[in-house]
C-alpha cells in the first residue's frame, strides 16, 4: 500500500539529504521514525513548484510504501490516520 503524506516546499539546491531533515520536521519525529522502519519505503518526488519560481523553489511530495506483510503496516493507516493525505493502491 502507498500512502501521500503531504508536500514540502524547499530550494532546487537541495538534495535529498536535506530534503529528509525538512520532511522530519513536516511529520515530526514519532512519525518519521515509524516509517524509517524495514516495512517501510520513503518515497521523495520533486515536481516544479506551481506558485514560486521554478529556478529557486521545488514541491517535494512525500509518500511512503508499506509492505503489507508486517503487523505495523496494517496497523499504520489507524494510527497516523491524520497524516494520510490520500491512499494509492
């Protein structure tokens, strides 16, 4: 199962690195280190920004995949429920 948990807006300088710090921040620290765990997948897209200029500014969308074999996975969608933006199948 693939989850959207939101979007962050940061600088085209960075790299995924710091792209991670922001989004810990965004989600919080609980959060950010359930889906840290082996049954889940941090997935970052970069797409151009749609309100600030494109050459300084870029919308980082988060989803995250579960593997839906683990008990913590099934369990995820309960208890970050506020998080969840939209779930892909």
């Amino acid at each position: 199962m693939k989850y959207a948990l939101g979007y962050i807006d940061c600088k085209v300088s960075y790299e995924k690195r710091m792209q991670l710090i922001w989004v810990r921040q965004k989600l919080g620290d609980e959060l950010f280190k359930e889906i840290n765990q082996d049954w889940c997948e941090i997935e970052l897209v970069e797409e151009l920004h749609p309100t600030l200029p494109d050459d300084l500014f870029k919308r980082v969308n988060i989803f995250v995949k579960v593997d839906q074999s683990y008990k913590q996975a099934l369990l995820f969608p309960v208890k970050y429920g506020e998080f969840i933006e939209r779930t892909i199948c």
